[in-house]
C-alpha cells in the first residue's frame, strides 16, 4: 500500500510526460495533481511563455523555484514540475526531504515526437530543425541531476496507461523497501 503523506514529484525533460502521467497517476492514488507551469501562469498571471519572453531565463526559473517551494512545502499530492525545475539546488533540496521523486526518463526520439510543433512550452522556441539538438542538449545538461531522483521509469511510446502502471509498480516496490 503506497502511503499518502508525501509529495510523489515527477520529473524529466520536456516531453518525458510528466503531466499526461501524473494526472493519471494522481487519480489511481486518489492525490490532488497538481502542475508546476500551471502554478507559474497563476502566480504571474501570464502564460509560461509570455513570462519566458518578458522577463528573461534567469527570472523565469527564479520564479519557477519560488512556486516549486510552495508546493513541495504544501499538502500531499502528485506534482509535475517543470521541464527544469529539478535542475535547482533548492528545489532539489526540499524534494529530497518532502517528496518522492520520480524521473520520467525518455530518449531523444520519444522527446522530439512529443513535443514537436507545440508552440506551448518556452524552451522550445526554435525551428523546428533545431528541436533535436536543443533537447539533446538539454539532456546532456539535466540528466545528472534528473539521476538523483528516488526512483527512475523509462517513459516510451507507448500508451499512458502502461507507463502509469510501470510508475505505480516502482513506487510500491520502492515505498516498500524503505518503510
């Protein structure tokens, strides 16, 4: 039985299905979900986007580390950060001592399919022949914080449901173990 008394934190590059997955998983675990660019766009009242173009990088993940302390200090739920967000020491920091972090852990190819063409997600502002080698980049960058996760699940393409169950089996084995 997977206790409800902590955060279940997914992490992952952009496109690793953190949201698709934690809605999901949320439900099966009857937890709140609860995503971290969405709470950006509350706080700021802009599009992750529009905060991404108005106030520059730097601020963008500011913030995005202020809203993710919230909400890694907040009730039990299942929280989908953004793309970046684990890349913070401080939200490192508390979601080792609040949360269970679980990477969602796609290659490049299952990346690029997901996110090609959506004009939703700012760091992905670029032409459509420069999505690849900004993602790679970005994994070869991220991937060694994403690998302090508490747990790590390949994300493939395959049906959401199959890997919310695939998550659902690494958190029981992983509660489990350190009970």
């Amino acid at each position: 039985m997977i206790k409800k008394n902590k955060i279940i934190l997914l992490v992952g590059l952009i496109g690793s299905g953190k949201t698709s997955v934690g809605k999901r998983l949320a439900k099966s675990l009857g937890l709140p979900f609860m995503d971290g660019d969405l709470e950006i766009e509350k706080a700021s009242g802009l599009s992750v986007i529009d905060v991404y173009k108005c106030f520059g990088v730097e601020e963008y993940r500011a913030g995005e580390a202020r809203v993710m302390k919230r909400l890694l200090l907040g009730e039990p739920c299942v929280l989908a950060s953004g793309g970046g967000a684990f890349v913070a020491k401080q939200t490192r920091a508390i979601a080792k001592e609040k949360a269970i972090t679980i990477w969602l852990k796609a290659d490049i190819d299952v990346l690029y399919k997901r996110t090609a063409g959506r004009k939703t997600r700012p760091f992905l502002q670029c032409s459509s022949s420069m999505i690849k080698d900004k993602l790679q980049t970005y994994m070869n960058e991220e991937s060694p914080f994403y690998n302090e996760a508490d747990i790590i699940v390949e994300t493939k393409n395959e049906n959401v449901e199959n890997t919310v169950n695939r998550v659902l089996d690494a958190l029981k084995t992983y509660v489990d173990a350190n009970e």
